[in-house]
C-alpha cells in the first residue's frame, strides 16, 4: 500500500508533523479499506512518536540552559 507518506527518524518535527497531518487527512476522507486505514493508523503512532520524542529533547535542553542562568 502507497500511503504518500516518507518513513524517517531522519526527518525534522515539522517534516514528521506534515507526514501526520496527510495521514490524518487521508484517514478523515473516509476513502480508504479497513487495511490501509489500519496501515495509515500504524504510520501515524510512528510520526507521533517520533514528534513526541523531539518536542521532549527540545524541553529537556531548555531545562539545561534555563538552569545554566
């Protein structure tokens, strides 16, 4: 199945919350079969994850350098 959709940890936040939000889209159209929508659920807690991840790196370095002042 062809999601349109790049898998990558490589990617940046904003990268991986454009990949989110197409899913989120695709899924809200109602035109996909059980399966795919299934697939593109599975996508999403990847690119959720992952943007989840870098939101809570970003805090912890700020933490650091509000804590070095």
């Amino acid at each position: 199945m062809e999601s349109g959709v790049v898998m990558s940890n490589k990617l940046t936040f904003q990268e991986n919350l454009d990949s989110l939000e197409k899913i989120v889209e695709r899924l809200e159209s109602g035109e996909t079969t059980l399966e795919e929508s299934l697939e593109l659920y599975k996508q999403g807690m990847m690119f959720l994850k992952e943007c989840n991840s870098k939101i809570d790196k970003v805090e912890k370095e700020i933490e650091v350098v509000q804590n070095e002042n």
